[in-house]
C-alpha cells in the first residue's frame, strides 16, 4: 500500500513539473505585453427557438412544422441560404401540474421545441431578417454574437504587437535597473503558472482575458448592431536580465 502511494504522488509530481515552467537559473524579467483594436463587425451568429405547446403531442408537433414552414419562406424572400442555417433535432418535454411539495401530478401538456443557428456575413440582412421574427407566434429566445471574418488576421497582427509590447516594458525595466535586455526565454499567450506563483500573480492574466471576452462578445439586443467590438490579445514574456 505503500509503494502504491509513493508511485501515484510521484505520478502527480511528474505531471506538475510537465505543466509548469521552470525557473530560470540566471536573473530574468517577466513582462505582459497587450495589444487591442475596434473593429466594425461583419458578421454575426445568432439563435432562436420555435416553441409550441398542446394538450396533444400530435397538435404541438405539426404547429412547430407549420411554423417551421414559415421560416423557410422567410429565408428564402430575404436570400439566406441554406448553408447558414443550422437547424438542432426537435425536443419533446412533459409538463406535469405538481403540488405545493412538487409532486408530479397529471399531464397539462406538451413542449416541443426546435433550435435554429444562423451564421450571416451580411448584416442587412440580420436586421431584416429580426423585424420579421420578433413578429411570428412561438418564436423566441433569441441570442446574437457579433464578430468579424478577418478574425484570424487580424489576431495575428495583435500578437505581434503585443509582443512588441512585452518587450518594450521589458527594454524600460532593464535600464531602469542598470541592465540589459537579453535574449528571450519564453513567451507565450497562456500563464507562466510557477513564475506566477512566486510572485503572487497566479491566473491574474486569464480571469482578465475571460472578464475581456464576456464584456466583448456578449449577446446583444436583437434589434441593435453595434458600430464596433474590440479584439483583444495578450501574451506572457520572460527576457534575460545581462549586465552592461
């Protein structure tokens, strides 16, 4: 038993030291470099439910066809191709009066529900497209992302910069400390986690980027395109710190 205790901590050692960096053996400066930029959205992702309800499953189930059918004359008067739309498997919920201890008594009814996933690169559309959903029966839950087709691109460039970034902070600590900026050691846009930790910085960077993100991208009102979103990225650097 004991051996088998050994052999699993010496396992959770192993995988420790294979996540975290190690120390760097010679004096060394840690920097954050960031970069960000406004952009006008170009694209949107936005979702939606058809919801029916009926005493008769058979009842519920053909209104949702029947609105279903609506939908996809909707889609075709405005161009929305088929190859946008994401249309989810149909769910079929029981709804039950309970009692006060929350007993499940008979049955009032049925559910069913079909969700719908649209990707548009044209944002005209997406307005026209809103004023004629808000207006149909068993049409809700509506939720829009807005973001940008060039993404990737222009994420690549904000990783430049705020590489450039890091090592701009990292050149002014070297002078102000009398030193020298070396080569770097590593750099990288996830957390350093043991460096962090000895300096009390642990995951500050990652609930920053998440808090970024949720305030950046969240869904916004079905009638509203904002004029512009921000892209935002960061990096961690480590550089080493050589004499003059």
């Amino acid at each position: 038993m004991i051996y088998k205790l050994i052999f699993v901590i010496a396992l959770q050692l192993f995988a420790y030291s294979a996540c975290a960096i190690q120390m760097p053996d010679t004096p060394f400066i840690y920097s954050e470099g960031e970069a960000e930029r406004e952009v006008q959205p170009n694209l949107v992702d936005f979702t939606f439910y058809i919801k029916t309800f009926d005493e008769n499953p058979d009842k519920a189930f053909k209104d949702l066809q029947k609105q279903s059918l609506e939908l996809k004359e909707l889609f075709n008067k405005i161009d929305i191709s088929e190859e946008n739309i994401e249309s989810y498997d149909i769910d079929k919920t029981t709804v039950r009066e309970t009692d006060d201890n929350g007993r499940q008594l008979k049955i009032l009814g049925y559910d069913v529900q079909q969700k719908f996933n649209l990707r548009l690169s044209d944002l005209n559309k997406y307005g026209l497209l809103m004023n004629k959903l808000v207006s149909l029966k068993n049409v809700s839950d509506f939720y829009s992302t807005f973001d940008v087709v060039e993404r990737k691109d222009i994420e690549q460039q904000l990783t430049i910069d705020a590489c450039a970034d890091a090592k701009t902070k990292a050149e002014v600590m070297a002078n102000s400390t009398g030193g020298q900026l070396g080569s770097v050691l590593a750099v990288s846009e996830k957390s350093f986690g043991s460096i962090e930790d000895a300096f009390g910085l642990s995951s500050s960077n990652d609930r920053l980027d998440r808090m970024f993100k949720k305030s950046a991208y969240k869904g916004d009102s079905i009638t509203f395109i904002p004029s512009s979103i921000k892209i935002k990225k960061r990096v961690n650097a480590i550089y080493k710190l050589s004499e003059k």
